[in-house]
C-alpha cells in the first residue's frame, strides 16, 4: 500500500522525489505544498519582482514533475 498523505509530510524532499519519478502525485504535491512559496520568492528577487516570477516557479515544478529520477 501507498503511504498516507500524513506519511507523506513527514519524508525528506529526496524520498518524496523519489516517490515523483514513480509517478506519486501525492508526493508531489507536497513537495509543491513544502516550496512552492520559496521558489516563488526566490524568483522575484532574481527577477526584480517581476510577474513571471510564478511562471518561473510553475515550469520549475512541472520540470521536476517530468524529470525527477
């Protein structure tokens, strides 16, 4: 059986990729639930608060969803 999304929250991010490449969307959707907000504002201050920060942080978790290994 798969792990609850409460088993889920409590893995590091590595095992919770390693759950993505296997086709989990469990686990990634906590791995966008655990950064997503991170990676949003990290893009803004590289960006200079620009709006495409989101697009940025969005093709950066659809690229780990497609990618993870």
């Amino acid at each position: 059986m798969g792990a609850g999304t409460a088993d889920l929250a409590s893995m590091d991010d590595e095992d919770l990729v390693a759950r993505v490449a296997a086709g989990d969307r469990r686990a990634y959707a906590v791995l966008v639930d655990r950064h997503l907000d991170r990676t949003v504002a990290v893009a803004r201050r590289l960006l200079n608060g620009s709006a495409e920060a989101e697009d940025v942080a969005q093709e950066a978790f659809l690229r780990l969803w497609r990618h993870a290994d």
